[in-house]
C-alpha cells in the first residue's frame, strides 16, 4: 500500500496560521483603506498644493494662501497675492513672479519654518523708486522689484543668516543680505549673491 497522507480529524488539526503573502496584503489594504475614501482629486492636490503665509511690516495685513497646485498656478490666489505685495506707499499693484512665489516656498521648506514670512517690500513703482534712490537707500535703479521679481523678507523662526543660505542655495536668482536692517533679498534674476 502506498504511504498516503492520513487525514486528522478536525478537532486535532493545528491552529490556522495565515502566509506571510496574506499578511501583508490584509497590512496594505488597512493602510490604503483611509486614502480609497478620499476623492482622487484631493488626493494630488493634497500632495502637490503649494501655500504660503505672509505678514507685511508696514501696512500689518496678513495672507495665508495656497498659490498652485500641481504644475498650475491658481489665477484667484495670484490676484491676492499681487494686491498683498503691492507698493504699500501709493498702492500700486505689479503681478508677482510665480517664481519668486516658488523660491520662497522652496526656503521656507528647506528651513522648516512655520512662520509667515515678514515682508518689507515686495512690489516697488517706479514712483518710490525714484523717492528712494533720492533718499540714499541703496535702492538700484533698474531694481528687480520694479517688475514684481523681488522681494526683502525675514522669518522669525529662521537666523537671517540661515535665510540667506538657504535662498543660495536654490541657485535661482539673486540673493542680497542685509544684516543691520534685518531682512534678505530674494529675486528671479541672474544668479548673483551682495
């Protein structure tokens, strides 16, 4: 007689111990449960948006904002985004570099920080461009901020110096330091570094 395998009765068969396949196929699908509820497009947009938060020193207006998501721009957001960094001395507005937006998006994440950025000038008209120069600030005369591709900006949780790195480090566009009056430069020009 061939050696079969002789049945046990059901009672002594030992305890069901899943495969290794099986637990982690039940692992994947608990954890992918949650985000199969959520709608797809909030899915990439939850990935992809790009916010960010600003106080303005001089006129004391806040604005938190999601700017783009994904690879697109949102046309509304940018529109508040111009208003907020207009020339706050005459009330000029310049559309804003989407640019200049994702360099400072870029810092902030390189530095961790949580805290809005304080703006000191981000649009200038050529108006008080003109007011500056004659005053002596050091203001250039074809500056950046003329065409809304410039801004001076400070965080309160980042070391100015640490600022500084960091927009370098981008190596996308210039990057002036201004230590005595507590504040940096970023803009969407030629790389170059004062």
């Amino acid at each position: 007689m061939p050696n079969r395998p002789t049945r046990r009765p059901a009672s002594a068969s030992p305890a069901y111990a899943p495969s290794r396949r099986r637990v982690l196929a039940a692992g994947a699908v608990l954890l992918a449960a949650p985000m199969l509820a959520l709608p797809r497009r909030s899915l990439a947009s939850t990935a992809s948006a790009r916010t960010l938060a600003f106080r303005h020193t001089h006129t004391g207006e806040s604005l938190a904002i999601t700017y783009a998501s994904g690879d697109q721009y949102v046309s509304d957001a940018l529109a508040r985004v111009n208003w907020f960094l207009r020339d706050f001395r005459n009330g000029d507005v310049q559309p804003i570099d989407p640019q200049l937006l994702d360099q400072l998006h870029a810092v902030s994440t390189i530095t961790g920080s949580r805290a809005p950025y304080e703006v000191i000038s981000g649009y200038r008209s050529p108006a008080t461009n003109v007011a500056l120069k004659e005053r002596g600030r050091g203001v250039a005369t074809h500056s950046l901020h003329l065409e809304g591709r410039a801004i001076d900006v400070r965080l309160a949780d980042v070391p100015l110096a640490d600022l500084r790195d960091a927009a370098m480090s981008l190596r996308k566009g210039g990057v002036g330091f201004y230590a005595a009056s507590r504040f940096v430069h970023l803009d969407t020009g030629r790389v170059r570094r004062w």
